[in-house]
C-alpha cells in the first residue's frame, strides 16, 4: 500500500452558535463499514503509541480534542499529519506503518476501524513490515 492512499477526510461541520457539530456514518464519509471504536487519552507527554502496521485492518483517525501528529511510512517514504480540528478524519488503509506521538495535554484521538481487535492483524516489527510491504 502507498501513502498515495491515505486521505485526509473532511468531515460535515454543522456551524451553530451553541457550539458545533460533526459526524460520519458507515461507509458514507468513512469508506468501509464500522466494526470497532477506541480512543486514546490521558497520553503523558513524549510518549509514543501505535508504531505498527495491520496487515488488511482500515482505519480513521480523528482528532476529537487538542492535537497529535500521526506519522505514516509505506515501507518507503514517510509523511506526517498534524492532526488538531474535530471535523477531519485520517483515513489510513491496510499496510501502512503508524506512529502517534506529540500529544497535547488533555488530547483525545479517535479511531474508527473495519475489523474488531485481533493480535494476529499486527506486524510490530518494521523491518519485518518493510519485507513483507515489497513482497
Ligand atoms: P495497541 O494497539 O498495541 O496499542 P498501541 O499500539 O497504541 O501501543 O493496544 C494496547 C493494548 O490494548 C493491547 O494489549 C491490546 C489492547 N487492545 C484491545 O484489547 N482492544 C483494542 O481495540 C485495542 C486497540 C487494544
């Protein structure tokens, strides 16, 4: 997979004066359908979570309070996003080595994915990764 295929979502963002609003539903602006919602939070600053790829599993990624940069490698190049507003989701396909670090006091990061938790989607390991993303 390339990172020619990751997509920065823009999300509906109902404007109103007592206070905004933004949603995604199944396979409409998420482009699969929605098996599993985590979140990540109380993150101590410096600390890094994810580093690892999933071997067919998609997500999204959302910034649903203060900031966090998401770094993404396809086994050759490397980008970073910045995430920091509510209403843009990252959609990140099977395949790609992730990283979240940079977190903002009190962030809260969202993530949407197609399949329900299971170790054996995992590669940890990033040479193991870079093998298996040319293979
Ligand atoms: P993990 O995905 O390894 O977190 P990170 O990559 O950010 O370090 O998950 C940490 C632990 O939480 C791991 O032991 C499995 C468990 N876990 C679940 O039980 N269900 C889930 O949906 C997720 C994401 C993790």
């Amino acid at each position: 997979m390339s990172l020619q295929q990751i997509k920065l979502i823009q999300l509906p963002k109902i404007l109103d004066d007592r206070g905004n609003l933004s949603f995604f539903e199944n396979e409409r602006q998420i482009p699969f359908k929605i098996e599993r919602v985590y979140w990540i939070y109380d993150v101590p600053g410096g600390e890094i979570r994810g580093s690892h790829a999933y071997k067919s599993l998609q997500e999204v990624i959302v910034a649903l309070s203060g900031s966090f940069d998401v770094v993404l490698n396809d086994g050759i190049q490397e980008k970073k996003f910045t995430l920091n507003r509510s209403y843009y989701g990252l959609y990140v396909p099977k395949m790609i080595w992730r990283y979240l670090d940079n977190f903002s006091t009190n962030s809260l990061a969202l993530i949407v994915a197609d399949q329900s938790y299971k170790e054996e989607e995992y590669i940890r390991d990033f040479e193991e990764f870079k093998k298996l993303s040319q293979s």
